[in-house]
C-alpha cells in the first residue's frame, strides 16, 4: 500500500519481497501504480487515486479515472527490462502524466523486480536486456571502471605526486638551502585487471638548480631488476659517462636504475655557472620537464615495489660515484662508499642509517602531494626559513609533520624564494 522507503514516509527497505503465489502456465501479469494514493492520516489508500497501468494501451483508451489520458506517443509509463544475469525481470514506473510539464520521464518512481522459482516459465521474448556493463577489452573490469577500456593488459591507473629537494654538498653540510636541485614529479603505476604492476610512467619537472655544480638525477626502483624492464624511455644524457642496458636501464646495476638525465642545468639551457631560480631579482628560467616510460617484461605484484617517489638521487657534478638520496635511502651498486662517514656524514650502512648526520639531519627531502616545494633563497640555510625543519628532522618525521605549512610561525617568508 505505500512503497515509500523506511524514514522517507514508507517502511520499506532494499530487498524487501512480496510472494504474490503460484500462476498457471499462460497467465499474464500487469501492474498497477497509484499515484499518490497513501494516506498516512486513515492508514488506507485511495483505490481512485491516478492510475498508471503496464499496459500502455490502457493508459490510452481509458485515462486515468475519468481525466483526459496523455497522447498515444507519451503513454508508456511502464518499462520492464530483462536481466539474464540476476535472472530477474525489472519494472518501472513514471507517477506523473508525461503530457505534463511536472514530469521528469526518469521511470524510477517504483522500481521492484519480479523473480519466479523457475525463471524459464517467464517469456522473455519481448523484453529487452537490461543494459549489462561493457567491458570492451574483456579483460573483467567494465568500461566505466577501467582506465584503459580498449586494452586487456592494462585497466589502472594509481597516481602519486610530490616534490624533491637535494643538497648536492653531502657528505659536507654546505649552506644547507635544500634548492641545489629542486624537481617535481608524479609517477603513474598502471596495473592490469588483477592489481598487477604492467608499467610506470614517470614525469620530472626540474625547477631550481641552485649550485655551482651541474649535477645529474636518476631513480632506483628496488623490487625491480634491469632484466625486468622490456623498454624504458632514453634518458637525457649530455655527456659520456653514463653508460646504459639496451633496455636504457643503468649498466652495472642489480636492481633497475634509471638516469633521468646527467645534467640539470644542461637539460634546463643554461650555462653551468647559472643558479637557477634561486637569486630573487635574476631572470626566472622555464621549467623543464621529462617523462619517462618503463614497460614491463612481465606483470609483478604492485607489493613488490616500494611507493613512489621509490628511491630518487642526484649525481654530483658528473661523478657517477657520488649519489645523494633521501635519508635512510640506500645507495645504488655504483656509488662510491668512501664518501661514507666522511665530512658530517654519519652513515651506517649495515644499520640501514645513510644520508644522514648524527642528529639525523638529511641532505635530501620529500613532500607527498605539493606542486612545489617553496624552498630556500641561495645561500639560505633552510633551519632559517622553516623554523621547525631541525625539529621534524631529528624526530624522524614524528613531530612538526606541518613544518612547512605557511601557519603560525612554521615559515619566515622572507627567506623563501618567490622570484622577487
């Protein structure tokens, strides 16, 4: 008597059934809505209410209760789809004349379903299917949930974003501005229909390099070997000393590294004596971006491989030997280890301690998620400017996690460079 839902004037709930019994072979069902025919003041309904009938016809030839009937071409008020799958017939109502103005036409004013104990008894013959999703490349997942509807091996993407800032001084601590190259990236990891690893796509866009070095940036992915890799993007190689797989990955290597490019200030167009975008008042230099694609030999589990930005370092000057990476980062095979412990450095490799001093101070940073990291004018020790990185730092990232949120007193503003 009222199919209005449970807290919306109704009672009812998703699921909710009626058993209406048992038919004998060639007996024909028709249903009936009546439009707005539930009293809660008598708990009764108006058997004169409106009246919408399945048969279109009736609609038609007869009104509905004495008022003028819609047109022949409006008179459906009824539609009934057959879902193979469920093994259900689903029905729908419009409550309100399609000839007038107040209706919406969207047929979901009751919708129910009829199931039968044997569903072949049902002729289906007329109806047609309920729209089942599509799945183009008939890899499992339906278009409207698969990023790449016309490829089978592809069906995911999971983006990551962040920024980067390295001081290229390691193992010295130099003027600690954290602005010696400065580069965003987002890194795309595709995977198939079974959450599996099929290929990375990365972009770097290098925004600052403010040092007298032309330093180099590359990426491990530990989890991943070279001959894991089918293809990856060539690098942007200005010189000679790095030396590639055929695969482009880096040779010498047992996991899979990748060189971004060997010269920052090379690849930006800019002389080697340049500081880029780190001297308020100095002409600002473009952005630059590379993008970087790495397919994959063999679908892996996406748990094989550490998150993004997985394990990213600079090259100093052109010596392939000295790497700086985040803290606790481990080095690639072809980083010299005598750099280790030297200067402020206070590495321990076997306890998984590098890149760090003895009060946990690092030489490279990571923030998830900014466009760009606001890092330090030249020569501005970034202590100065964000007064709470010390703090952050050497509590291994458990306290001050806001330290360079432009809140309160976290920021001195004038130490930032703007370009100005």
């Amino acid at each position: 008597p009222n199919s209005s839902a449970q807290g919306s004037g109704g009672g009812l709930q998703p699921g909710n059934r009626v058993k209406l019994g048992s038919f004998k072979a060639g007996t024909s069902l028709g249903w009936i809505l009546l439009q707005n025919a539930w009293k809660s003041g008598s708990q009764q309904t108006n058997t004169s209410a409106i009246n919408w009938f399945s048969e279109a016809s009736f609609n038609t030839n007869n009104g509905a209760n004495g008022t003028a009937g819609p047109s022949v071409a409006t008179s459906q008020h009824h539609v009934a789809l057959i879902d193979r799958n469920r093994q259900r017939i689903v029905l729908g109502f419009e409550d309100i004349n399609r000839d007038n103005s107040g209706s919406d036409r969207d047929f979901n004013d009751a919708l129910f379903f009829v199931s039968a104990s044997n569903y072949g008894a049902i002729s289906s013959a007329n109806l047609p299917n309920l729209g089942v999703p599509l799945d183009t490349d008939g890899d499992g997942i339906v278009d409207t949930d698969d990023d790449y509807p016309n490829d089978p091996l592809r069906a995911n993407d999971n983006f990551a974003f962040g920024s980067l800032a390295f001081e290229d001084l390691w193992p010295y601590q130099g003027d600690y501005d954290f602005n010696d190259v400065v580069v965003d990236y987002s890194a795309n990891l595709i995977s198939n229909a079974n959450n599996q690893l099929v290929e990375i796509k990365l972009d770097y866009n290098f925004i600052a390099s403010g040092a007298h070095r032309n330093n180099g940036f590359g990426v491990q992915i530990a989890g991943l070997l070279p001959s894991d890799i089918a293809s990856a993007t060539s690098p942007q190689l200005f010189g000679n000393d790095i030396q590639l797989n055929r695969n482009n990955t880096e040779a010498g290597q047992s996991s899979a590294v990748f060189i971004v490019t060997d010269q920052v200030k090379e690849l930006m167009g800019v002389s080697r004596s340049t500081f880029v975008n780190t001297i308020a008042g100095n002409p600002a230099v473009a952005s630059k971006m590379v993008s970087m694609q790495i397919v994959l030999n063999q679908p892996i589990s996406m748990s094989q491989i550490s998150n993004a930005p997985f394990n990213p370092f600079i090259i100093v000057d052109g010596n392939r030997g000295q790497e700086v990476h985040l803290k606790n980062h481990a080095p690639t095979d072809l980083a010299d280890a005598k750099h280790f412990g030297d200067g402020a450095d206070r590495s321990d490799l076997s306890q998984g301690i590098s890149y760090s001093t003895a009060n946990g101070m690092p030489w490279a940073i990571h923030l998830s998620g900014l466009n760009t990291f606001a890092y330090p004018k030249e020569q501005v020790d970034i202590t100065e400017a964000y007064l709470y990185f010390a703090a952050w730092s050497q509590s291994g990232g458990t306290q001050f996690e806001d330290w360079y949120v432009n809140e309160n007193t976290n920021v001195d503003g004038s130490k930032i460079y703007t370009g100005n």
